[in-house]
C-alpha cells in the first residue's frame, strides 16, 4: 500500500562526495557505451517477442524429449512383450505418462503467448503454474505406484525370464529420462519456467524406477528374489526427495517467491540512477517465466513532473538491464519532504502494524 511508502525509506538527501559523483559518471558513460553498442529495443512489441521466444524454446524442448522418451517407450515395450516381465511393463507405462505430461505444459506454453486482456491483464503466463502443480501430482502418482509395486512384488514373488533383454531395456530407459531431465532443467531454468523444471525433475524420477529394475534383475540373476522388490522401496524414498523439490520449486512461484538476490541488485541498480536519492518498496513475481517489478524511488521535490518522470524512466530501464528475465517495472516516484506527508490520506488503508509502525516512527514521514 502507498500509506506505508515512508516508513520503508528515508528522505533525507544523502551527501555526495566528489568520488560518488566521479563514479556515477563511469557508470552512466559505461552504460551508454553498451547501450549504444548492443542491439536492443524496450518496446512492448519486442517484449512480446522475447515471451514468444522463450515459449517456442519451452515448446521444442516439449517436443524433442517427446521423441526421445516415446523412442524408449517403445523400445521397452518391445522387450516386454518379449521377456513378460511386470516389473519392465510398469516402467514401460510410466516412461509413457511422463512423455505426455509435455502435453499440459505445450498447452501452457501456447497459453502463455496469448495477449494480456481486460480480463487477464497480466496475461496467461500463470498457466504455467498450474501445469507445474499437475506434474507435481503425477510425480506423487508415480511414487504411490512404484511403492506398490514393490510392495505388491514382496507380498507375490514373480519370476523374471530373459534377464539379459530386461537389464538393457531398464538401461535403455534410465538413460533416455536421464537425457531428457538434464535437458528439461537446463532449458526450465534459462528461460525461467519452473513447471519445465519440474517435469525434468518428473523426468529423473522415472530413470530411478528404470535403474530399480536393472537393480532388480541383476539381484534376481543373483538368486536373490527378493532383490527387485527392495529396490523398488529405496527407489520409492528416492522419488518421494525429488517430489519434494519439485513441489518447494512449484509452492515457491505460486506464492510468488523470488530470489532474494534479486532485490538487492534491483536497489543497488536503483540507487546508481542519476537523480534518485533513495528507494522504498521493490516488490516482484513471476509471471510465467517473465518477471514483474514494481519499484518505488525517492527524487529531489523541487523537480518538475516531466524531469522526475524522465528519472522513473531511466529507473525502469536500468532495472530491465540489470535483472534477468525482468519484462516489465512500474516505478513509483516519492520526493523528498515538503510539509505533511503526502500520502497521509491513505494512511487509515493501511494494515494495522504499518499504521502503528508509522506512528512511533513520525520522523520518517
């Protein structure tokens, strides 16, 4: 809320050594030089583009491991239909529903390029999100049915035959999902989708259940019956700490948790814009894999409207430089005092503790 701007920041001009000003002036030229030098643009048609972009990049990373787990599905079940082996049939099926679970994050993607409206003026990048919850909850699926699996095979031991063509599909599987959970990660974090994150992490739960099984029939090849079983349940804890990454990692940007490195650079970029003596509030989210700021700053009160608009100005286009995957800020301009506080009418708006925080603070405002 606006009502507690001033209890965040003090408008006291700070003194400026003839070294700050100096070293403002080699950012301000640095700046300029890269500006001039890189090829860029901050219109709303290009920020569209970028968001297209990173969509088309989420979308052939879908399609590519698409391919490759379909391949090792299919690879697999051949050898099922040839051994008869349950324990390669579940996996089988589960390589399978991972390979769809690209099916809820394309349709995110495709969402995503939809223009913002009046309705959703923030536009559909939270689609996202809601992918990354399904996933979650297949992920969980996947560990309920691992474990009963095992479970099942403890309880009603069942013999394995041709173990040699188990043991390469099971390989043949664990390195496929492998392949394509390094290749989700990587490509969920460079353009900032967590839900892409979390279905490489989905992805490299279901290479553990394929190495259960070459764990398994080794033990089996062994004469150890019961070896595939208790894989199985270790397998099972294992999925259960990759579930619980993947759910932090989805929790985290649906309460719109962002690193907090990111503010702090956010400030310092802030403060190094010539003409803003201070900040306030810098607040941001997660928009899909775009992020939003919004940012409040402190100029001299004797500027006029047009010169502390040029500030916010300049302030928004430093931050986009200076955060990554930063589409958009909104910058609100605060000045120094002059008489009462000028945001004293919304003070009664303001949640109780900032009000009280306020009132013993009076010298702040």
């Amino acid at each position: 809320m606006d009502g507690k701007r001033h209890a965040h920041h003090d408008h006291d001009r700070p003194a400026r050594t003839e070294p700050t000003r100096r070293l403002k002036r080699l950012r301000r030229l640095r700046h300029r030089l890269v500006h001039l030098l890189t090829p860029h643009s901050h219109d709303t048609g290009d920020r569209v583009d970028a968001a297209m972009e990173t969509s088309r990049e989420g979308m052939r990373t879908l399609w590519i491991s698409l391919v490759v787990l379909g391949i090792t599905a299919l690879v697999q079940a051949v050898i099922v239909a040839l051994s008869g082996s349950v324990a390669l049939l579940g996996d089988t099926v589960h390589n399978a529903a991972d390979a769809l679970t690209a099916v809820p994050l394309g349709i995110a993607f495709l969402l995503g390029r939809r223009a913002a409206n009046r309705r959703y003026t923030y536009g559909y990048g939270r689609a996202e999100d809601l992918a990354g919850v399904l996933i979650v909850v297949t992920i969980a699926a996947s560990a309920v049915l691992a474990a009963w699996t095992a479970v099942d095979r403890l309880l009603h031991p069942r013999e394995v035959t041709h173990l040699w063509a188990v043991s390469g599909a099971a390989l043949a599987g664990f390195v496929g999902n492998e392949w394509v959970a390094r290749y989700r990660i990587r490509t969920g974090r460079r353009i900032g989708s967590a839900a892409l994150v979390a279905d490489g992490l989905h992805a490299r739960t279901d290479g553990f259940t394929s190495l259960a099984v070459l764990l398994g029939a080794g033990g089996t090849a062994l004469g150890l019956r019961a070896a595939d079983p208790v894989v199985g349940l270790l397998i099972t804890l294992a999925i259960l700490m990759v579930l619980k990454d993947a759910a932090r990692e989805v929790y985290r940007r649906l309460m719109d948790s962002v690193d907090p490195d990111l503010v702090t650079t956010a400030h310092a970029t802030l403060r190094g814009v010539d003409g803003v003596l201070g900040t306030g509030q810098v607040r941001m989210r997660w928009i899909g894999h775009a992020l939003r700021a919004e940012a409040d700053i402190v100029v001299d009160a004797r500027l006029t409207v047009v010169e502390a608009h040029r500030i916010a100005v300049a302030a928004e286009h430093a931050l986009l430089h200076a955060v990554p995957r930063l589409s958009a800020a909104t910058v609100h301009t605060d000045h120094t005092p002059v008489g009462g506080d000028p945001h004293a009418t919304l003070h009664h708006h303001a949640p109780e503790s900032v009000r009280a925080a306020v009132s013993v603070s009076p010298s702040r405002q």
